[in-house]
C-alpha cells in the first residue's frame, strides 16, 4: 500500500495539480484503504490545529514587511553600501550581489522576494562588467537562498513550530552559517573573476563609504530589531513580526517616502494570497504527517535505519540531509518540512541530535531546493522576473549547488556553528 501511495501522489505531481492535492488525495487513500483507523474527522481536526499554532502569525507579517521593503528603495540602498566596501575587490561585483543578497535576506526573510529585489539592480551591472549571463542568474538565485538562514526565516518558523522548537534558538542558529555560505560564495566570485581576466573598480573614498553607511543604519535595525528583541526578551517573535511591519511602514512610507498609502491595498492583497497558499500546505500537510504517523509510516521507512545508525550522529543527519535535499528539488520546502520532519523526529531523539542543529541543516536543505531543478522555486521566479528561459537560467548552478552541499557537509561535521550563538544565548 505505502508503494501504491506515492506512485499515486507522484503521478499527481508530474499531471500538475498544485501541491496541495497530492497531499490531500494521500491522506483519503490511507483512510480508506485500512493504513489507518481514524475518519475524515480527525483529518480535519489535524488541519484546523496545523494552522492553530499562534507563532504561524509571523509568517504573513514577515511576507507583508518583505514585499513593502520589495517596493521601497531600501534594496538599493544596501547595494550602495556593500559595493562601497566591495568594489575595488577582484569579483567585487559579485562578492556585493552576494552580500547584499544576505542583507536583504536580513531584512525580508524571503528567498523570492531577494531574487526581485537584488535581481533587478544588479544583472544588468553584472552584464555590463562582462560576467556571463548563466554566471549572474545562477548567483542571484543561489545567493537569495541564504535569506533562509539569515533572520527572520519562514523556513524556520515552519520548522520550529512542528518540531516545537524555539524560534529564537533558530533564528541565532542561522546566522554564522548563512555568514560561512557567503564567504564561500565570495571566494568562488573571486576565484571566476581573476580567471576571466575581469579587473576591479576604483577604491570608493571613505567619504561615499560613510555616506552610503548612513542611508542604510535604519534598514540595518531590522535584524537588530527582531533578533535582539526576541532574545532580549522584548517580545515574541509573532510580536517582532508585528514590529518589523510597522517598521517598515515607517521606513517607506513616511521616511523614504518610496510607497504610497494606495500601495498597501495591493501589497496586502499580494501577501494574503502567498499566505493562503502557504496557510493551505500548512494545513493539509499537517494532515497528511499526523495520517503517515498513525500509519506507522515513520517505523516502517526508519526502523531499520534507526536500528543501524544507532547514536552515530554524522550517519544520522546525512540521512536528513540527504533526504530533505532530494525532497526539496521536486517539492516545495514548507511542505517537505511538514512531512518529512515528524518522520524523522524519532531519529533525531534516537541519536541524541540538537533539534537546533537539525533544523539548520533541513533549512538550509530547503535553501538549496529553492534553487534546484527540476522544481526550485527562485528558479521560477527567475525565469518570471528576467524573461529567460528555463535552461539558461539553470545553466550555471551546478558550481554553487557544490557549494552549498559543501557547506552542508561542514555543518554537520561541526555542529559548533550552528549552535555557538545560540548557546551564548541561552546564557
């Protein structure tokens, strides 16, 4: 039967139905064919109370701060600042998408949004410097996906509300490997920029690098805001979410003046339909996840691996890491976080892991799908954004695909990364 269940949902996936109805139609089919003794009821009790989790309020005001800052001129203000310090570096261009992109990942906590937001202003400034086009794209896309690891994070709020893990431990959990991932990325641009032969730009004076410094102090206070909030005890994280809106409000509707009171309508109108979607997954994922568990789904796929890997912790978070890499190419991440983290839930209590630990690593697993074919996500929202096609904007990821799994193999190898900040925290 468990067989007959995913030939049943793949083959729903590749007709095109939205997500949602793989997940849905598999839940019905394990109801009704004896993999389980609890009735639709209960099914729905599970997405009502999927979705009743208070901290999932974050999720659609960060969306909602993300797409104000998206409509603002807040991104090219930290253009302007990391190229100040970047430029007259060999691949300083490059090293500033990178870096900018981890910013505004700082301050918008969304992958697709950064895409936009970085993407626009700096193609065609790559371009122009004489980068190829397949280089660019693959650059932004694959340094948006460090927005996932930097707070605030969608990705971790999902995690930490399934596997009830704090969200301020994730958030400080984030940050030094989202740090080790763009020091990566900046060697491999410099490495490509010194091979094609592409000079540096003129040093800029301190004078502009100060100038450009004090236009982005107050988009900079985002991260500072919500992280040291949480942390300090201020308030919540639905709280800093809440907080991060108004915020930014303030910064562009009434400081910068780049967003109009007649544009919220339709940023909110754009945000509550992402968040339906997301809202829905959430929902019937939980759904499917609690169905899979009173299945026996979980001991059935894991037992043996359990019994093998024993409390070998390397072997166990190379199992995650693998399965959520491979999940994370053909599905949206939220739902394989959904699914795949109560199977897993027993494996990770069984080797002893840090669920902090575990959930930057599935994170960052979900970074990578992002912008992985077949299915990425940023590799759509690319292709929408720079009218090219689906090869040509794939082309050239494999190298920072490479990246990404090696720095995954770091993390695992020292879990101290991830859990340095949080430990200094928890202090």
């Amino acid at each position: 039967m468990l067989m007959w269940l995913g030939l049943i949902m793949l083959v729903l996936l590749m007709l095109g139905f939205p997500m949602m109805v793989p997940l849905a139609v598999g839940t019905l089919y394990m109801m009704f064919t004896g993999m389980t003794f609890f009735g639709p009821d209960q099914a729905v009790s599970w997405m009502i109370s999927g979705v009743g989790s208070w901290v999932l309020a974050a999720v659609p005001m960060f969306i909602f701060a993300a797409d104000i800052l998206t409509k603002g001129h807040t991104a090219n203000r930290l253009l302007d600042l990391v190229d100040a310090f970047t430029r007259h570096m060999r691949g300083g261009l490059p090293i500033t998408t990178a870096a900018s992109c981890a910013l505004f990942g700082a301050v918008s906590g969304s992958t697709q949004a950064t895409v936009v937001a970085m993407g626009g202003p700096m193609r065609p400034r790559l371009l122009a410097k004489g980068y190829p086009d397949k280089f660019a794209l693959a650059l932004i896309i694959n340094a948006s996906d460090i927005a996932l690891l930097i707070p605030p994070s969608i990705g971790f709020i999902v995690y930490g509300v399934v596997m009830k893990t704090s969200i301020g431990d994730l958030f400080l959990a984030g940050i030094l490997p989202g740090l080790l991932i763009l020091g990566m990325f900046s060697i491999y641009c410099y490495i490509g920029a010194v091979i094609q032969g592409i000079p540096a730009e003129p040093k800029a004076s301190w004078g502009e690098r100060f100038t450009a410094l004090r236009k982005t102090i107050l988009p900079l206070g985002f991260p500072v805001l919500v992280v040291g909030g949480i942390y300090g005890g201020y308030f919540s994280a639905v709280e800093a979410s809440a907080i991060a809106v108004a915020y930014a409000l303030v910064l562009e509707v009434i400081i910068y003046r780049q967003v109009s009171i007649r544009d919220l309508g339709s940023l909110a109108l754009s945000t509550g339909m992402i968040t339906a979607v997301v809202f829905i997954l959430v929902a019937v994922g939980a759904a499917f996840s609690q169905t899979l568990g009173t299945a026996g789904v979980p001991e059935q796929l894991l037992g043996p691996a359990i019994d093998a890997i024993g409390q070998n912790q390397i072997l166990a978070l190379l199992l995650i890491a693998a399965a959520f890499f491979v999940g994370c190419m053909f599905v949206d991440p939220i739902v394989v976080i959904l699914i795949l983290v109560p199977i897993f839930k027993p494996l990770v209590q069984s080797a002893g892991l840090d669920p902090v630990h575990v959930g930057v690593i599935v994170t960052l697993q979900a970074a990578i799908g992002s912008a992985t074919p077949p299915f990425g996500c940023d590799i759509f929202t690319a292709i929408a954004v720079f009218r090219r096609p689906y090869m040509d904007v794939i082309r050239g990821t494999p190298p920072f695909i490479a990246i990404l799994m090696l720095a995954t193999f770091i993390l695992i190898l020292f879990p101290q990364i991830s859990l340095f900040l949080p430990s200094i925290g928890g202090q």
